[in-house]
C-alpha cells in the first residue's frame, strides 16, 4: 500500500501524518507488528471505522525464529491494530494527544514489552551463552588433554612421535584401541624408524587420542614434515590400518583425510601402500 496523509479535517490536526507500511525483512532481521493498546476517537481516513492507538514493536529474528523484540513507539491504525499500515506517533504528538485527551493520560511514554516478549530475549541470550560456555568448557578440555598426551610424545625421537600421534589417531577412528592395535603401531613405529618404542607408551598415547579429527586437525598432523617424511607417516597408518587384514570404514575416511592434508595423491598413496614407492 502506499502512503497517504490523513486528512486535515481529522479532528487533532497536529496528529495528522503518512500512512506506513509495517516491515517484513528476510530471513535474517527483523519484522514489525503493532499490538492494540486501546481505542481513540479519531476516523480512519479510509472509511473503515476508528483508527486505534497500537504499540509499534520489532520482532528480531533468524530464519523466523524470534531472537528477542524490541519496542518502537506507538502508531494509529484501523480496527483492533490488525491492518498491514499504520500511522507512526512522534514523541510530540503522542504529548499532544495526552493533552487533548485523545490518548490515555497515564500512557507510558514508550510501550512495554510483554513478559513472554521480555523473556524470549532472556532463553534466547542465555542459550546461547550456555552454548558457548559448553564450547569453552570443550575447547579448555581438549588443551588441558593435549598436554600430557603431548608430554608421552615427548618421550619419542621426532619422526617416531608424528608416527605414533597419527597411528594412535586412526586406531581411535573406528572406537577403542585394543590391546592388539597398541602392539602393532609399537611394532610399526620401530621397525620404520629404527627406534624402539614401549607398547605401554602406545597404549598412553592412544588413550588421550582424539577421535574426531577436523581438516585443521590433519593439517597440523603433518606440519613441519617434508614430503619423504609425511609419506612415512601416512604409510605406518595404512600398515596398522591393515594389520588384521582390511580397511575399517573410519580407517578409509581417516586415511583419505590424511592424505588430502598431505597432499599425496591417490596414485602415490597405492605405491607407498604396497611398497613400490621410490622416493619423491
């Protein structure tokens, strides 16, 4: 609808103002709505009856759930505040109103919110402050585990540690790390290595192991290595992912998320797996 003026004629004049129409804005804003407050002797300019004093409120929202509402002064419209336009009422004229009698004396220079209105705001902010909470309390966690999973590392040569710290990882993919896996990264890790590795150092490592790994996880799980040594490293996971003789669904996705941090393509990843590999 488009605006128009009420006319002249209506009675309090200084009233007089443009037809607004109440805004709906997508999915991610807000949409105005109005709420009866009570009735005034004032026409409507189109014919329809009386014109009512509504409060002007702002709904919030994300994808049509409301976030919180906010009030936004009061404005004239026809019926019960129910038409799709209304008239705005300046701080001025809202005074001038009160005084004329046209508007209730003891009407509040701003309308409240309802307390189901108040409270919306109050469940949403708090949501979504126990959510971050719940996301701090993980993420302090996740470092407070990291150090002495870390300090177990420590206790291995360079390669060896990146090799166990993946090896643990992808045996952590598929549930628990059994007994078994443990013996076999230990074997896995000295025997690429040259270096002798305690199972009960295995079995620590592995217990503090994460088991789900995120895109940044796997980059950094190859930070700082050379493409000879990240080939290693994806090798003795494809060996302990082998150990009982075939793939695990989690052992395939670990392996392929690997090796895409890695940047080792699929071509290469088959002849490290089955040993042909020459040295890139």
């Amino acid at each position: 609808m488009h605006p128009r003026s009420i006319p002249a004629l209506v009675l309090l004049a200084a009233l007089a103002t443009t037809a607004t129409q109440a805004e709906a804005r997508g999915r991610l804003g807000h949409s105005e709505f109005l709420e009866f407050v009570a009735a005034i002797p004032l026409p409507d300019p189109d014919g329809k009856g009386a014109l009512s004093l509504c409060a002007l409120k702002t709904k919030n929202h994300v994808f049509g759930i409301p976030i919180y509402y906010s009030p936004d002064g009061y404005a004239m419209a026809a019926g019960k505040c129910d038409a799709g336009q209304y008239y705005p009422i300046t701080a001025e004229k809202l005074a001038a109103g009160k005084q004329a009698g046209i508007f209730p004396a003891d009407l509040p220079d701003e309308p409240q919110l309802s307390t189901a209105q108040k409270m919306n705001g109050y469940i949403t902010f708090g949501a979504i402050g126990f959510l971050l909470l719940m996301l701090l309390r993980a993420r302090l966690g996740q470092g407070r585990a990291a150090k002495p999973r870390k300090a177990a590392l420590g206790a291995l040569p360079p390669v060896a540690q990146r090799i166990a710290d993946v090896t643990c990882a992808m045996a952590k993919a598929d549930g628990a790390v059994s007994p078994h896996e443990v013996a076999t990264i230990a074997s896995i890790v000295t025997r690429l290595t040259g270096e002798d590795c305690d199972p009960r150092l295995i079995a620590e490592i592995a217990e503090m192991s994460r088991s789900d790994l995120q895109p940044a996880d796997f980059r950094a799980l190859g930070k700082g290595l050379k493409t000879e040594a990240k080939e290693l490293v994806l090798r003795a996971a494809m060996l302990v992912a082998m150990a009982d003789g075939k793939f695990e669904k989690a052992e395939i996705a670990f392996i392929s998320q690997l090796s895409k941090a890695f940047k080792i393509s699929p071509e290469r990843r088959t002849a490290l797996l089955h040993g042909s590999a020459v040295p890139a």
